[in-house]
C-alpha cells in the first residue's frame, strides 16, 4: 500500500525540523462503512518531543480534517489495486477558521494526548459505490497557527511561526462500502481510556441551505448531538448539562470575522453579587438526558448583523459567505443516569441566571468534537 500512497504524501516525520514540536497522528476505525449508520473513526495526537515548554496548538479533524485542501484524501481501491482520487462535491472551499479561534486552544505538555473521535460527513456518502473499498489517507500538511509558551494559560491571538508545525502523513483506513447498517458500528476504544464514557457527535442543519436570502434577516441552524451507540449495543443513559451547546457564525470578509450580532436575543451579561444557588439536574431545564442512539437538538435563529463597532463590522450584504461552526466545547457537567435519578442531586450554578455548573465536576472529562462547518451564500 506504500507505494501506492506515495503520490500523495505530502509531509512525513523527516521532514519535521527539530526545533518544532514532534506529533505523530495515530487512526483507528472499522473495516466496513454502512450507509445507514455513522462511519465512526479515532484519531490519537501525541507529542512526542523533548522540549519542556507547552505547545499551543488547536487543531481538530472534525474542523480540520475534511477540507478542499490540506485535509483527508478519499481514494477508490479498484480491482485492479490501482487508488483513483474521488471527486468530491465542492463543499468547505473556503479556509478552515483560524486554529487558534478553534475551541479548545489544546495546550500540549511533552509526551501530552489528545483524542478525538470523527464521523465520515454524510455529504460524502453518495461518491461512494457499494461493495467498494476505499482508503482514507491523511497526506501529512503543515501549518503555522502554533507556538510554544512557559505554560501560562493564553487563549488568544496566535500569529504565524515562522517555521512550520508537521502532522506527518502516512497513515490511513481501508474500509468496504456496505448498504446494511442493522448493527451499530462499534467506536474504536480510546487509548488509554481508564473507564467506559459516552461518545457525543455533533451535526449543524442549516435552513434555507446553501443560501440565505438577505431580505429575511435570518438563519436558523440546529444543533444535534448523538450519543453513539456502542457496537453490542449496551450502554447507560447519561444526564448532562446543555449550557454552552451551541454554533457560531463567521462571515469571510477575506479572513473570517466573528458576527457578534448573532448573539442579540441571548441577553447581556449579567453581574451581580448575590451568591451562587443550587438547582438539581433532575428538573432544571438546563439539562437533558439521552440514552445510546438518541440526539439531543436545539434550534438557534440569528439575525444578519455584525459588530458595527468593530472595524471589521457592518451590516451583511448580499454575496458574502457565512460559515455555521461549533467549535465544539468540554461537557460543564454530566453523569451516568437518567434525570429521574438525578432529582436528589444537587449542582451549583451562578446566580445571574446562566445555568454553567460551577461544581461538582468529579467525573472524566468528556469533549463534545467540533461539527463539520456549514458554509451559505447570502443572496
């Protein structure tokens, strides 16, 4: 399969210069894609040099990963063991957004891992043929967005290195193409996981789509967040805590630009001394319970206005691009069980109304990815 893949390798570990940080990619997915079930697959990123400093580098596949350039190529195994490039719809043309707006800015300690799980987009499936094989191949890009700091927090602001970060390429999945999805896929274990936790998938649906008409002063997008089915099809329910689910929007204004006006309808912030309060998980609204296979979703409508004190601001016009994007967030808080057995517990939450638990957060971190982007014209 080496030679094969040559042709459309890009970077690999040697080329990588040893002033920069090291991190090998790992891939772990099944060998059959049903079309009727999510193809889910497990990407490792470890860092592996010997410099103490942290590494800041936000970087994801689910953002990342599908782009019209720079991210996975999808080949068709013939019968003839010939790999053919797939023609792809042209989708995610424009640039990813910058890795350091990206949630979570990951800082990455020597020897640090960060793991992810991503889905095959949907929009994809139609290119392929039943029966057939295919290779999903990461070709090994580089980028910039990156540095290296003393361990001081720091969220904002990454300007370019000037010398760039490798994600070496290489590495890929081989999977056969199946109309039957009777029998969920089976996630690939985590690495190094110490105990069972749920696996969360994010999707954006956006109306109208692939435009929006200026005149309506709107886009509504809807969040939904699968829990995932393991593959014998056991699992417990979970109660979570749906503050902060929810997407963004950019307008490409030749960088993306945060459109601040779509947060009108939320309220201001609110600052208040009164103490913190205690709700239960059981009956406030801020918390939802799935059980394995269901999705949670939410409905958003934001209207098309910018930050017109910004100089990037002012209203949107007619051809301008619009990207729906979540950036994907750490659950504030969940637990092993229906909302039924959590109406004992009790959480502390702010007493400005914002329902973001302040504590307890005793159980294992769970990361709701990021969602493939949804990019409209406005008309």
């Amino acid at each position: 399969m080496g030679e094969l893949l040559a042709p459309y390798l890009r970077c690999t570990g040697k080329d990588r210069r040893l002033d920069t940080p090291a991190f090998p990619l790992a891939l772990q997915g099944p060998e059959k894609l049903s079309r009727t079930t999510p193809y889910l697959f497990h990407v490792t990123l470890q860092r592996l040099d010997k410099d103490s400093k942290t590494c800041l580098f936000s970087w994801n596949p689910q953002v990342h990963g599908f782009l019209a350039d720079g991210g996975f190529i999808l080949l068709h195994h013939t019968a003839q063991d010939e790999l053919r490039p797939v023609e792809l719809p042209g989708c995610n043309a424009l640039p990813p957004l910058e890795l350091w707006r990206s949630y979570p800015l990951n800082e990455h300690e020597p020897g640090g891992i960060q793991q992810f799980y991503d889905v095959f987009p949907e929009r994809l499936l139609p290119r392929l043929q039943t029966g057939e094989r295919y290779v999903l191949f990461w070709p090994g890009p580089n980028y910039t967005s990156w540095c290296l700091t003393d361990g001081t927090s720091f969220y904002g602001y990454i300007p370019p290195a000037k010398t760039a970060l490798v994600l070496p390429g290489g590495l890929f999945l081989s999977f056969t193409v199946e109309d039957d999805g009777d029998k969920p896929m089976a996630p690939a274990p985590l690495f190094g996981a110490e105990e069972p936790r749920p696996t969360l998938i994010a999707r954006i649906e956006c109306h109208p789509q692939g435009q929006v008409a200026l005149k309506d002063d709107l886009v509504t997008a809807t969040l939904h967040v699968t829990y995932e089915r393991t593959g014998d099809g056991s699992g417990r329910p979970i109660t979570f805590n749906t503050t902060s689910l929810s997407p963004k929007l950019w307008v490409w204004r030749d960088r993306w630009v945060d459109m601040e006006g779509f947060s009108c309808g939320w309220g201001s912030n609110t600052f208040c001394d009164d103490p913190d309060i205690q709700v239960s998980p059981g009956s406030d609204d801020s918390f939802d319970c799935l059980h394995p296979g269901e999705t949670w979703s939410n409905t958003f409508r934001y209207p098309l206005i910018t930050d017109i004190e910004s100089s990037d601001g002012g209203v949107a016009e007619a051809g301008e691009l619009i990207r729906c994007l979540f950036k994907g967030i750490e659950l504030v808080w969940w637990a092993w069980g229906t909302r039924e057995d959590h109406l004992a517990t009790v959480v502390t939450v702010p007493a400005t109304g914002s329902r973001i638990v302040l504590e307890p957060r005793q159980n294992p971190v769970i990361i709701v990815p990021a969602a493939a982007p949804v990019d409209l014209k406005l008309v």
